[in-house]
C-alpha cells in the first residue's frame, strides 16, 4: 500500500498542474465572491468650505463608506447616472445628501453623517466657551486618542438565530465544490488502471486487492485534503479573514468530508463502468451538489420543502454545516458530532456499494 502511495506521490509531483489550477480557481472563486463585495462604498463629497479634511477623515472611518473628493458637477452626474448610490454637500453646520431614487443605504449615510457632525458640533461649543482655546483643543484630542475608558459592544442572541458572514460562505462553499473535481480526478485513474488489466498484473505480485484500493483512495484523500488546507491556509494568514478561532477545528471537521467525496466517487466510478462516462457523471452531478448543499447561498433562504430534503443526501450540506459551525457559530466538537456522524455513515455505505458493484462489474 505505501508503495502505491509513493508511486502516486511522484507521479503527482511530475505534473501538478491540475491540482494547482483547481486550488487556484477555488481561490480565486472565493476571494471574489465573498470578499470582492465586501469594499466599501464610494461616496462623492462637496463642498464649498475650507478645512474639511478632518471632517473627511472622521468620515472615513466608517466600515461601509468611503467618502471621496469631488466637485459639485462630477457628484451630480455620478447620481444622475447611477454610478453611485449618493452624493454628499457638507455645510458648515449640516450636510445635504443627493440621491435619485429610494436607497437603502440613504439611512445607514444620514447616520454617518449626523454621528460626525454631532462630534464637531460639540467641540466647536466646548471651545466657544473657553478663553484657551489652544489647550483645551489638545486636550480635547488627547482624551480622543487616549480614553479613560473604553466601551465594547455585543449583542445577544437566541437559540433559532442563524449567523450567517458572507466571506466565510463564500471560502467553504467552493472549497467544497472543486475538491469534488480534485478527488474525482484522482479516483478515475483506478478506472484506468482496472479497465487496462494492469490491476490484475499486479495482483499476481504480493499486492492484495485491498491494498491497491486503500492506496489509491488513500492518495485521493490527502490530495482532496491538502487542497482545502492551502485554499484555507491562504485566506487565513495571506488574506487575514477571520476564523472566528475555530480555524485548527476546520480542518479536523474537514476529514469526514472529504472521506464522503472519495466515497461518492467510488460510487460514481461503479455506476459508470468506464472511465469516459465516469468524468461525465462527475462533472453533471458536482453542481447540483453545491446548489442543493448550500455552497453558493445559505440554505436558510430555500423555501422548497423538496430542495430541502434532497440537501439532507447531500454531503456538502453536512460539511458547510461543520465549517460554519467551528467559525461563526462557535459550536463544540460534541455539538458537530452529529454532522460529522452522517458523513461517515454516507462514506461507509456508499463506498461498500461502489466497491461491491465495481468488483462485479470486473469478475
């Protein structure tokens, strides 16, 4: 078994490149869905006032908008056109916001806006009623930098509330599809190899069947794993997105994931009895399996009682499940017991049924 573990690793280290390019779409996917929509949104600002750089600065903190320079015609016509959702004029004592139409971000703008203005109201009427003008405003600034206190804020939850970041999905929803493509295409050797007679040449030597199929599933699984732990390795300490702490316990939950894919893809290969239709079986049945386990969009938002009953076979949805319940939910390993149960259960059976039917095929 090691040696056709070994045997597999070299030819995999003579062309990777399959592996490289689907790590990099995955990762490209990803990045690009959940954190390609994740910027902030760009917001012209004039005014006729001098002086307004801090005022921008402090408008410029806001996580949602970026508040950029213009001129009152340039702004205009970004609104006129729909380039952007508004334009701002700052006063000396308030703000007007242009817009064309009902958007939604007009409210979350206004509160920026009034939040900043209420903060120069207020310094500009502390220095009003000073005679030391000078000082006090360092010392306005100081107690700015350096607070007394500070005060965080949380919010509480129910049992039913479902978290749900965006970034996050996006990460684990098409690591999950294109390691089926990288598993997949790692098992349809074994076709190969057992519809050239080349298994039964070597059955004659001291390799047993059993260790011809562990090796070969056994390589299916380290190259399936250690694609999803590059794609999560990058976006943790290259990216910096946050695991919410749970990103050691994502790739422990990742293993009965990836066993099942393997699985399935046993069974596929038995289905199929050749390899030409084997790769067009893969490749017709990994979409649905994203869309019906949630890869692209959270389940939450199905309303169908059918789809939701085909994701309960679908071992994405058990493995979106176990990721999103390490990172955003906070669970515990008892808590992902359960999911992580199901996989398994899903792998023995449907690789039992997969070796089974491929050993009857070929006797």
């Amino acid at each position: 078994m090691i040696g056709i573990i070994l045997a597999k690793l070299q030819l995999f280290f003579r062309k990777p490149a399959t592996f490289i390019i689907m790590t990099a779409i995955s990762i490209i996917f990803a990045y690009t869905v959940g954190l390609g929509g994740q910027g902030k949104i760009e917001i012209p600002v004039y005014t006729t006032l001098t002086n307004t750089e801090e005022l921008l600065e402090h408008l410029n903190e806001s996580e949602s908008f970026s508040f950029v320079k213009s001129t009152k015609e340039d702004a205009e016509n970004e609104v006129r056109g729909g380039r952007v959702v508004a334009a701002v004029e700052l006063l000396e004592k308030g703000f007007t916001i242009i817009h064309s139409s009902d958007e939604t971000n007009i409210p979350l703008i206004e509160n920026e806006l009034r939040l900043v203005y209420a903060k120069k109201l207020q310094d500009e009427s502390v220095l009003a009623q000073t005679d030391e003008p000078a000082k006090v405003e360092a010392l306005l600034k100081q107690a700015e930098e350096s607070p007394l206190f500070n005060v965080k804020q949380s919010n509480f939850k129910n049992d039913q509330e479902k978290i749900y970041d965006g970034r996050l999905h996006s990460i684990f929803g098409f690591s999950l599809f294109f390691v089926i493509y990288t598993i997949g295409g790692n098992v349809y050797p074994i076709m190969e190899e057992k519809q050239n007679r080349i298994w039964d040449r070597l059955i004659l030597s001291s390799v047993y069947k059993w260790e011809m199929y562990a090796g070969n599933l056994l390589f299916s699984f380290i190259t399936g794993y250690a694609q999803i732990f590059l794609i999560f390795c990058t976006f943790r300490y290259v990216v910096g997105v946050d695991f919410y702490g749970g990103f050691m316990k994502t790739l422990i939950v990742l293993i009965p994931y990836v066993i099942a894919i393997v699985a399935l893809c046993i069974l596929l290969a038995s289905l199929a009895g050749t390899p030409r239709k084997y790769m067009s079986y893969l490749t017709i049945i990994a979409t649905p399996l994203a869309m019906l386990g949630g890869a692209y969009w959270p389940l939450d938002i199905v309303t169908s009682k059918v789809m939701l009953f085909l994701a309960k076979i679908t071992p994405v949805n058990y493995g979106m499940q176990l990721l999103n319940g390490a990172t955003v939910n906070g669970y515990s390993y008892g808590e992902l017991l359960e999911p992580m149960s199901i996989l398994l259960l899903m792998a023995v059976i449907t690789m039992g049924i997969g070796i089974n039917v491929i050993e009857k095929r070929n006797t």
